[in-house]
C-alpha cells in the first residue's frame, strides 16, 4: 500500500530524495505540512548554524498569510536530537525568536549524526514529520554537504506516495 510522502529536491546538489510522511505519529503537524503541500513549493534551504548536521528550510511568512494551516502546532512525536534522515517540522510562536511578529515554520533536513535542537533561545523541541527512505539517506547526507558548501539554495517539496 502506498503512503503519503514529499520529494525533496535541489538540483545544484543533486538533492532527491523521498521521504514517508508520519500521521500516526504527529497528526496536526503533517497536516500542516499536507495542506502546505498541497501544491509544490520552492523554499530557500540553507545549513543551520547550531544544530549541527541540517539543512533548515523556513517556510515564507508570504506562503502562509491567510491560509487556514496558519495556526500554533503541537508538539508530537519530538526530538531534541535528529537522527540522520529525519525530517523536522519546528515551531516558534510570534515574538518568541528575535521579537518578530510572525510565527516562524521551520522544514529541518537532518542529514548526520550530532544534531541537536539548541538554539540562541535555548532547546525548542522539533516533530519529526516523516523520514528519508533508508536507501536514500547517503545520497541526503552527500547533496547537504554540497548544499553546506555552496550556501543559500531553493529546495522543492511536492506530495508523492512512496
């Protein structure tokens, strides 16, 4: 039987991969992330600063004014270390990070042993969402260091069955 799932890729890496999503386990948030999805976005990627082995992807505050899944998300099926393939959906409510008034939607790409969910603003626990196939997670691991070493990148996410 086939399960929901999002391809991720970005061509300068040579980036794609699929990864299964998780709705027994954290309902709300891949509910966001299914009607967030629910036509392909292109989101700018770039390696986290402190935690370690991730490709961060936050989501637009112009992708979400307005939309119904604009809402707080719960934290389910959390992590403070992702492993390597997890794919982290984390959430920071208005003012809490810097001050800025929109909350911030953040598509973590864990890709290596060691990371960790400390921020400047101390440990924020992350929902894992979905997780790379494990046949794929050596070509992740390889497509983020060359993400890691070019910089800034677009990231597409579209809904596939896996």
């Amino acid at each position: 039987m086939k399960e929901p799932a999002i391809r991720i890729t970005e061509p300068g890496s040579k980036l794609s991969v699929t990864a299964r999503l998780l709705p027994e386990k954290a309902p709300e948030n891949v509910a966001f992330l299914l009607a967030y999805l629910a036509q392909s976005r292109v989101v700018g990627g770039i390696h986290a600063m402190w935690t370690g082995p991730e490709i961060s992807c936050p989501v637009p505050s112009a992708h979400l004014e307005g939309q119904p899944y604009d809402k707080p998300l719960p934290a389910e099926n959390v992590t403070l270390t992702p492993q390597p393939g997890d794919i982290v959906l984390s959430y920071v409510p208005p003012r809490v990070w810097g001050g800025g008034p929109n909350a911030i939607f953040d598509i973590g790409l864990f890709y290596g042993q060691g990371a960790r969910l400390f921020f400047p603003i101390g440990w924020l626990a992350g929902s894992v969402v979905a997780q790379v196939l494990p046949e794929e997670r050596e070509q992740l691991a390889a497509a983020c260091g060359v993400i890691r070493g070019n910089g800034a990148c677009e990231i597409s996410f579209s809904l596939v069955e896996a």
